[in-house]
C-alpha cells in the first residue's frame, strides 16, 4: 500500500523533470538571431558576416609586394663607381643610365643622340643630344656658342671644357639669343627642359618598364654624380636623379 501511494505521488514529479530540456530546447530553437541594427523599415536586419582573408602565407608573393596607390617607389641614385651596390641592394634592378651603360639603360643619357630635341629658345632648331645642348649654348670669356655641338651623334666629343675654353661666363638664351642665363638659370631653363622632353618623347616604354619593376623590386640608377639638387652649384646635376624624381612625381620644375 505504501509503495503504490510513493508511486502515485512521484509520477507527476518525474514528468515535470523530463519536460524541462524539452522546453529549453523548444527555447533555444526559437531564440530570434542578433539583430545588429534596425532599417528605416522597422525591419530587423542579421548582421552581414565577416569576410575574412586567405592567410598571409598563401597571398600571391608579387601582390604583397605590389605598393598601395599613392605609394611612392623605391628609387636609389648610386655612384657607377662603388663596386658594391650588387650586394647593397640584393634584388633590385641595377640600371647603368650613363654613356658607358648597356642597352636599353644608355639611353637615359643625356649624351644619347635622340634626335630631334628641341633647342630651348631657338624656334625651328634641334638637336642630336641633352648635352650636345647644353654644350652648344654655353659662352666662356672669349669664346662664343658652339652650333656644332647639336649635332655630334656619336656620344664623343661634346664636352667643352674651363682647360680649354677658359672661365664660363653663362649659357645664351638660344642660338640666336643676346641674354646670358646665370649657371641655375641655365640648369632649370636649358637643361631640365630639355632632358624632361626626352623623357617623354623618347623615353615613355622605357619609364613604364621602370615603374611595372619598381612594383616588384627597388631600382638603383647609377650615374657618376649623385647631385639632385639644382640649386647646389658646387656638385655636377645628376641626370639619374633627375629620372629618379621623374619617376616618383617629384619632378624641380619651377623656375
């Protein structure tokens, strides 16, 4: 008698404990997602998942090293003489951009005879070379411009030197000019002109090789001097570093 009436009362104990992971799994199942927000609907909107990249070990090896827009490349001027710039610079494109470079480099030199080039302040003239140029309209006391040197084209014999000629007085404003430009006047009104024009009119396949490379490594440009500055008078202008400032925008235009 005792055990039936234990029976009796316990059963609907045991039947409330049995319904509870029911009704909690009934719970979970109808919990509404996380809402990260509500549209001007009054719709709820699930939060959009993240997206996650592959790992850092898979990424393409150039695309890593592929520089944001804007970014400015990686350009050395270096001195053609230091035997170490190989192992300076391990990777990087080593580009010989004087008179004694190899193909296609040699033609950034302003000793390469282009053709065609402008004269600057001379209408109708032109000239073989940057520096045959530079060299023609340039005056020493006594000695007068030198048309002859427009047309040298074999890289040889252009320059004209202080031993010889003796003290540079200026560079004429054209074949035809009366003013003399002072040596920086001369730097941003003759040769920066001048070498700017080849650039772009005879250079423009061989600047956007340049620029695809910097995309995958440095470039060293080497040159005899290093001197980027045109108003530093005491060191020779490099024209590499003219390229390398042509090359990442920082072209010293003004006048």
């Amino acid at each position: 008698m005792t055990s039936a009436f234990f029976i009796l009362h316990a059963l609907p104990v045991i039947a409330r404990f049995r319904s509870v992971p029911q009704s909690r799994a009934r719970h979970r199942q109808e919990e509404p997602a996380k809402v990260a927000h509500v549209i001007h609907s009054g719709e709820p909107r699930r939060r959009t998942p993240e997206i996650v990249g592959p790992p850092e070990h898979d990424l393409d090896h150039a695309a890593k090293r592929r520089p944001a827009k804007g970014e400015v490349m990686t350009v050395h001027v270096v001195n053609r003489r230091r035997t170490t710039v190989a192992a300076s610079h391990p990777g990087a494109l080593i580009a010989d951009v004087t008179s004694r470079g190899p193909e296609p480099w040699v033609r950034f030199s302003p000793f390469y005879p282009h053709g065609g080039i402008p004269v600057p302040y001379s209408p109708g003239v032109e000239s073989a070379s940057v520096e045959g140029i530079w060299q023609a309209l340039k005056v020493f006391r006594g000695t007068g411009i030198d048309v002859g040197k427009l047309g040298v084209t074999s890289m040889k014999g252009l320059k004209r030197t202080v031993r010889k000629h003796g003290e540079v007085v200026g560079h004429r404003t054209g074949i035809e000019g009366s003013e003399l430009l002072a040596y920086e006047q001369a730097r941003r009104q003759i040769y920066l002109p001048s070498y700017r024009w080849v650039l772009e009119n005879r250079l423009a396949d061989l600047i956007g090789e340049l620029r695809d490379a910097s995309t995958e490594r440095d470039i060293v440009l080497l040159d005899y001097t290093t001197n980027g500055e045109v108003e530093n008078l005491s060191k020779p202008l490099s024209h590499a570093a003219l390229l390398r400032s042509h090359l990442t925008g920082e072209w010293p235009w003004a006048l």
